[in-house]
C-alpha cells in the first residue's frame, strides 16, 4: 500500500481509503438505499471486509452519523475493536440535527460511544453549503469543534462539501482546516469544488479526502454499449472502476481516495490499482480515451444544462440545475434508484421540480435557451412517482 501525507497533519494515509457509507447489505438484490432503515448491515461480511483491509494496508475508515440510518458508526467500531491505533477514524458532525449548540456535544458523545472509541482522529461537518456554512458561523461550530480538540476528543478538523466553488474557497479561507472531503471523478471534474478546489485545498495544506470516485458506482456498473466500446478499444483490458480510480489518482492534490467497496473483488482489485495509479502516471493517449467516454456519456443526457446557475435564483425556490443532474442521471448512468431517492427524500420540497410555477424567469437568463418550464415538468413526471419517463429500474434484464 502507497501511504500519503494528510497534508500538514503529520498523518500518512493510504492512499486507498474506506468509505463506510455503502457496506454490504444482506439483500443487494434490492434498489441499493443506504439510507433506508430497513436495509440491514451484512455484519459477518462487513467486519470481515474491514479487517481484511486492515490487513492489506488500508489506514482511513470514513463514515457519519447517517450512513445505513445510523448502524455504520456502530458496525465500524464493533470491526475495529483490538485494531483502532492501525487506523485513523473519520466521522462527521450532523450539523442540521443540532436545534440548540448544547447539541453537538451530545451528538459527539454519542458517537464516540458508537465507535467504542475515546477519540476521532478527524472530525468533519457533514456537507457544508452556503446557508449551512452561515448557520454553524451563527452556532460558532468551530469554536465547540476547537474545544473538543483541546479535550482530546477530536484530533483534527475538517469537513465535507456540497455547494459551489466560490463557497468552498470561503469556507478553507475562514479557518485553519486540517483536511476537506470533495466529491471528485473525470464525468465531474467541475462540479461543486471540482479540480480547482482541490487544487486551492492542496496548496493551503488541507488533506484531501475524495469521495464519489465511482460517481455511487454509476461509472463502473451497467456502462451504456457506446462507453463500453470506447474502453474496449484500450489494448490493455481494464475495468470501468479501475479507468475512473486511476484518474482520480492521476492527481498530485489527492491524499487519499474513499472507495465504498462491498466485496473482496472490488477491495482486491482497488488494492491492486491503488499500488500501480501514483500521480501523473496517465499518458496523453490514457487522458484523451477517459475524455472521450466523458463525451459519450454527455451525449446520453436528456437535457443540455451545465449547470452555470445563471437560471437562480428561481422566485419559487426551485433548485433547477440539481434536478437537470438527477434527471440526467436517470438516463446516462441508468440510476434510477439514485436519483429517485435525492429528489424524493433529500430534495427540500421547494427545491423539486414540482414548485415551479412556469413563471418563465429562468428562461430569460439560460444561456442554452432551455426550455425549462416544460422540462421541469418531465423531471418531476420522471422523478415525482406520477409518470414513468425514465429507464426501468433493472435496465440489464
């Protein structure tokens, strides 16, 4: 295993991380929800699965308070036990849970007692955006965060990202930061912090953490015929997930990668390439063939937003480019569980595509001229549980 500085923290990571928020479940079968109550953990093959990692090298276990409806923090700790100083334990504050600031010392209590743990080595608020961000400068979360740094409660500090990019170089500017997880993968390079702020991160001495390497596993599972050609035409035979690791890798910024690996072939087989994939090991030819799927799955989109944002705000709320990319997804990436789970339970109502009124305001500044009144009406058709307009949910059979 390749072991990488955690950037001024002192810590060396592998640089294969676990991330805990997609262990093995005992029906996979099923729509994979990892959210869902009812899914439960395959505790032998999960433990198993842990400590084998352990075994082969692999030093970063992440996973939050949410992950498999609050059972991960416990399954972890319980595969950790008699091996929690090989490794170093990432968990994240649910800061939308706390209604009061007395709160966060509670949520952390109870999960260090989860973790059958007295410390977390790096401790992050879970999924900054603009308004989550403003509320924890409001409940001064960093200051209990500092706190619990000077207990010994929490070793470093750090936290996760959703919004855009100009968010996220406020929010590594407003604090010195140990470490940042961002969502990183060749079909999203741009997306949210995207290369540029992994590269800003990297250079003010945050370890990087990247998350979504497989994009949920849609870059490496049911690959549209035409993508499947284009990495069929490499003379050396690789895998869709092993293309999409090495890319990410290719990055000198990255310290670690998380993968939400559930098996041993999937663990064996990222061991095997994270040994191989060290930065700038792609060659021009390599880039160009990874630039040409991205191209081909982009042609499989049903509506041609980028995602600017110039359309917001939208007077009712409606989140416009965030359900483009769910409805998109449907298609591209065949994921309709996926996107049926973000825009039907972590989709805020007003955000949905069904809020929109056709008022045409966004129309006026779409730079593509979408029309999106009547696109929003698909979406929410394809989305909403009224209409059918996306692939069936097991495309394969």
């Amino acid at each position: 295993m390749r072991y990488h500085d955690f950037g001024r923290t002192g810590c060396r990571v592998s640089v294969l991380g676990f991330g805990c928020m997609r262990l093995p479940v005992q029906d996979p079968r099923k729509p994979t929800d990892f959210f869902d109550p009812n899914k439960r953990i395959d505790e032998e093959k999960a433990v198993d699965l842990i400590r084998y990692a352990i075994d082969r090298g692999v030093n970063y276990f992440d996973t939050a308070y949410v992950y498999h409806s609050g059972k991960s923090e416990r399954l972890l700790g319980k595969a950790l036990s008699g091996r929690r100083e090989r490794v170093y334990l990432a968990t994240k504050l649910p800061h939308w849970m706390a209604k009061e600031r007395e709160d966060f010392e509670r949520i952390l209590e109870e999960q260090l007692l989860r973790l059958g743990t007295d410390f977390v080595d790096f401790y992050l608020l879970h999924g900054l955006g603009q308004e989550s961000w403003q509320r924890m400068k409001e409940m001064r979360a960093v200051e209990f965060l500092e706190r619990m740094r000077g207990e010994g409660k929490v070793r470093f500090l750090g936290f996760s990202f959703h919004d855009e990019l100009r968010i996220f170089k406020e929010i590594v500017d407003a604090h010195a930061w140990d470490c940042c997880l961002i969502q990183q993968n060749y079909y999203d390079r741009n997306y949210q912090a995207g290369l540029e702020g992994l590269e800003y991160a990297a250079a003010r001495g945050l370890g990087v953490a990247i998350m979504e390497p497989l994009r949920g596993g849609r870059l490496a599972q049911r690959i549209p015929g035409e993508v499947q050609q284009i990495w069929d035409s490499w003379p050396q035979p690789r895998s869709a997930a092993e293309w999409a690791l090495r890319w990410v890798w290719n990055h000198p910024g990255v310290s670690t990668v998380l993968s939400g690996m559930n098996s041993r072939e999937q663990l064996e087989e990222n061991l095997r390439v994270a040994e191989e994939a060290v930065p700038g090991s792609l060659s021009r030819e390599e880039l160009a063939l990874i630039d040409r799927v991205t191209q081909a799955y982009r042609k499989l989109l049903k509506v041609d937003c980028t995602s600017c944002a110039y359309c917001l705000p939208c007077p009712q709320g409606v989140n416009i480019p965030h359900n483009f990319t769910l409805y998109n997804d449907l298609f591209a990436f065949r994921a309709p569980e996926s996107s049926l789970m973000i825009y039907q339970r972590m989709t805020a109502p007003e955000q949905r595509a069904s809020n929109c009124i056709a008022c045409g305001e966004c129309e006026k500044k779409c730079p593509r001229q979408i029309p999106i009144a009547r696109e929003m009406k698909r979406v929410d058709e394809a989305l909403g549980g009224r209409g059918n307009a996306g692939p069936p949910l097991n495309p394969e059979g």
